[in-house]
C-alpha cells in the first residue's frame, strides 16, 4: 500500500512586515488530500494561485492569533472562495473574535457568502482536539504571546498493518479478510483454523505529526505539546543580536527555537517568520545548529515531505 501524502507548502514566511521576497504567515499542509491552512496573512490567496494549490479543496482554515500578519488575508480569501463558486461548508478554527471581525466586514460590505461557515472556536488553556476523521486529528495548544495564541499539531492516526500476500496462500486465506487483517484483527482461514493477525501482517509505517508554533516568546511549557514530533514549525523571529527585543514583544530567536527542538526532541525543526530587517536567512541556521542540528528554513513555494 502507498503512504499517504503528508507535504507542507510554505506561502509567507516573513513577520509582522512582508518583503518583496517574504509574505505574512501562511502554510498548507495536506495530509491524505485533507488540506488545510494554517495562517492566512497578506498575498495568501494569490501564493495559493502561484503555487497551483486549489482553493476549493482547502475545507479547514486555522487562525494561531488576531495579528494582522497572521490572518488578514483572510477577508479577501473568503471572499474570492464566494466569487469562484464555493458551496461546500468551510471550518474556520480560531479566536473567538475572529468571527466577529469577519461577520463585520461582511456586514458594512454587503457581501452574503454563497457558502455556510462553521466557526470553532479555539483555547490557550490546554491541548484541544479541534477536528478528527478516519485519517487525521488536530489540536490546538497554548502559546505565550502578547495576545492570545495557539499552536496546531496535527497528527496522522495509526496506519493500517501491510498485508504479507505470500502468507495469504501459505494458510489459504481468502482475500475477503483483508480488510481486519489490516485492522488488526485475528481470523479465520477457509478451512476454519483461526489465524493470529501477526502472522499474516507486518507492522505499518510509524504514523508522522507536525506542530505549528506560531507567535511566542522562548517557553519551554510548550515541550510537553509537541514531544517528538517529526516536523516542528518554530517561529524564529529574530537573531541573537534582538534577543532583548524578541523577549519585549513576545517572539523567539534562532537559538531559542532550537533549543525547544531539542528539548521535545523532535525529528526536524523548520524556522521561519523572520524580522524584514534580515536578508541572509542562512544566519538562522547558523545560530540554531550550536543546539539542534536537523534545521530546515521556511521560503515561500518551498515544500516539504513529512
């Protein structure tokens, strides 16, 4: 059985101010064709455009915080949803204000979506499951910021065992059994001899997992939410040489988000929202590998395999 697609597309990479190689905050991620977006700052929808990502597959949106950079790109976004025929429902996950804020503009524009939106409102008061199937779960966590904020960690359920097919013939079982073999369960063979599930079947490939750390301020609290995930998204807005400014408005430098990788010993970590002031973003990587040396960088366009 081919594994399932688990692929991050990052759209904006820059902080509070774009650049005119860095976009506001925007990531999708598509997790056994499930899409989902995270963040929406500025030029989100015309990334998805260059990129050649489908607005329309996109059912679940989720806003870290009410930050201009992280989420108003989101108005022009659901609107061009509405323009391009959308009439499927659309989960938004985020602050409880955001749907104020985006009934508003509605309202004062006179813009009636033709499509319903489900609001689910988020908490950075514990780990929350925001939203399961058969494939996927998702949950928020709390981050330390200016604002309220939250993380997203968005897991892979346990994949289904492997089929050993030349242990299919070797205790004659029919292929009707196949679908509790790869559940797990034990059987019965067609001469009515009972088969135990681990001889028939190998174990799965490990399930994969990422955590979306968006704004917030070097907190070692946030370890326990993301222990050993296999991608770690850490904002790592600024350079040792701010390291006084990341703690007065509440972000992280590249040291820091490398020692929270470390920390949750994670797999990979991937940094990103850098300050407009730096050009050179091999710098972070620089600073950061002294703690953790499995780093990648955010840029726009750039995707990533889980």
């Amino acid at each position: 059985m081919q594994k399932q697609k688990f692929e991050l597309l990052i759209l904006g990479s820059s902080s509070a101010a774009p650049t005119t190689q860095r976009n506001p905050s925007a990531q999708l991620l598509n997790i056994a064709e499930r899409f989902f977006l995270i963040d929406c700052g500025e030029a989100t929808q015309i990334q998805l455009r260059k990129y050649k990502a489908k607005f329309q597959k996109i059912d679940h949106i989720f806003i870290s915080h009410l930050h201009g950079d992280h989420f108003f790109g989101l108005p022009g976004f659901l609107s061009s949803m509405h323009l391009l025929g959308r009439k499927q429902e659309l989960n938004i996950y985020g602050p409880a204000e955001l749907r104020e804020i985006i009934e508003k503009i509605n309202s004062i524009s006179d813009t009636r979506l033709n499509y319903p939106i489900v609001w689910h409102t988020t908490s950075n008061k514990e780990l929350s499951l925001l939203f399961e199937d058969d494939k996927v779960e998702v949950r928020s966590f709390p981050l330390k910021h200016r604002i309220f904020c939250t993380g997203f960690l968005f897991s892979e359920k346990p994949l289904p065992r492997k089929i050993d097919k030349f242990k299919l013939d070797k205790f004659n079982v029919s292929p009707a059994n196949i679908h509790k073999l790869r559940n797990g369960d034990d059987i019965v063979n067609d001469d009515g001899k009972k088969i135990k599930n681990k001889d028939l079947t190998l174990d799965p490939e490990a399930s994969r997992s990422f955590a979306y750390c968006s704004d917030t301020i070097y907190d070692e609290e946030v370890v326990k939410f993301i222990k050993g995930v296999d991608l770690l998204y850490h904002e790592s807005t600024f350079l040792n040489d701010k390291e006084k400014r990341a703690k007065e408005t509440f972000h992280s430098t590249a040291e820091q988000a490398a020692k929270i990788a470390k920390l949750a010993k994670v797999k990979c970590l991937l940094m990103g929202h850098y300050s407009a002031r730096y050009g050179d973003t091999e710098q972070f990587v620089t600073e950061g590998s002294t703690h953790f040396k499995n780093i990648l960088l955010a840029s726009e366009g750039k995707k990533f395999q889980i």
